[in-house]
C-alpha cells in the first residue's frame, strides 16, 4: 500500500487517492500568477500542522516575500521557523553541482520530510542546452529521493507557449507527478483550473477541475455544480 502525504488543499487529496505518495517529486506548473507559490505554501503548512519539519527554498524571490505571501491568507511562516519548524532559504543557482550538494545537507542537518524549490524555470536558465537541464534536474531528483523526503518543484509556463508545460519541456518527463494550474480571463471574471496530468502509483481523477483561491488559500472542487456554489 501506498503511503501517503496529504497536500493541505482542500478537494485535492480526494481526487489523488488521498494525496500524494510520499517520497515523491511533483512539479506544480502553470503561468504567472496562477497560485503555484500559494499552493507551495499550503503544502508545507500541512506538513508543520503534522508535527512535520519543512524547507522552502526559494531560487528566485527573497524570503521575505515568501513570508509576506503566507502572510496575506493568516499563515505566520515566522512563528514556525523561530520555532525550527520551518527553515525559509534563497538559494543561488548559479553554485553549480554544489547545489545539490547543500540542498541534501540541508534536508539531512534538520531532518526534514518535505521540501519545496521554486522555481526550476530558474536552474535551465543557466544551463546552455536542454541536454544541461535534464542533466541537472535528474541529479536534483536524484538527491531528493535519496534524502527520503518529499517534494514539490515548481515551473512556469511561458505566456507565449500555451503548448508546454514547462518552461524547458524537461521538468515534466524527470518529475513522479505533474500538477498543472491554469487560468481563463472572461470578461471580468476570473476562472481557475488544475489538472493532475500524472501522478506515479496513483489511479488520480482525469480531467480539469475547478479551483478558487480564498482568503484561506486554494480550494479544488470536483465539479462545476459545487464550484458555482461559493461564486
């Protein structure tokens, strides 16, 4: 049997089978502003909720701003990591192989079991050729699947490439699941789906689902009927 690890999202686990394995490497992908960072932030807040110890390493924004984000739907990520709960760290991909290095040390010194990098769009950036991307994203995995813990990647989709789901077309072949978020403008309104596209040794539901984000953070509902209710 499985075990698993519950993402902290409401709707979401129900369709996963009761949320994802543990153990697991899952890319969270979408365009800009879809709530892949939210998403993150809910994962590793059920995970401290569960007595867990959780790392948010962060390749692009400053940590505070991370915090700031949390901040904004009642999470205090402060409390947590004074608590050492919760380490919040940027991480400068431009360290090479070193950096897979200090990710493993990191997780291994606290002794955590779930960890979060945002974004990975970041790390092919500084790689010449997709060949240089896989490569170094199959030595990231690598690392965190010997580490035993269990982790979400995010990546963003380029606004100009609605094909992909990535933006190197790499990180969805090298990850155990793919979560995608996506968004649709329709006149003022704002509509939001994901959609599981895989997940290893999950029979997880197919399709797209609605979501909506609150002021408690996402929420994923398995119909249109029930969506529209809370509209």
């Amino acid at each position: 049997m499985v075990e698993r690890l519950k993402t902290g999202i409401p709707g979401l686990d129900g369709l996963l089978n009761g949320g994802v394995p543990k153990g697991s490497v899952t890319l969270v992908t979408g365009g800009a502003g879809t709530g892949k960072t939210i998403f993150c932030c809910q994962f590793i807040l059920e995970g401290i909720k569960n007595g867990e110890k959780c790392i948010y390493l962060t390749l692009e924004e400053e940590p505070e701003e991370i915090r700031a984000d949390a901040k904004e739907f009642g999470w205090n990520f402060e409390s947590y990591e004074k608590k050492k709960k919760l380490s919040i760290q940027y991480m400068n991909p431009l360290e090479g192989h070193g950096f897979e290095t200090r990710i493993e040390d990191m997780v291994d010194h606290m002794k955590a079991s779930r960890i979060v990098l945002d974004s990975t769009s970041v790390l092919g950036m500084y790689s010449s050729t997709d060949a240089k991307v896989r490569e170094r994203l199959y030595s990231l995995i690598r690392i965190l699947r010997r580490s035993h813990v269990t982790a979400l990647l995010t990546a963003e989709i380029p606004e100009q490439d609605k094909g992909s789901l990535s933006r190197f077309g790499v990180e969805e072949f090298v990850s155990d699941g793919v979560i995608v978020m996506y968004y649709l403008s329709i006149g003022s309104g704002l509509y939001r789906n994901i959609e599981i596209k895989k997940m290893r040794r999950t029979n997880q539901k197919k399709g797209t689902f609605p979501m909506h984000i609150t002021n408690k953070g996402i929420k994923v509902f398995e119909t249109e009927e029930e969506f529209m209710k809370v509209r």
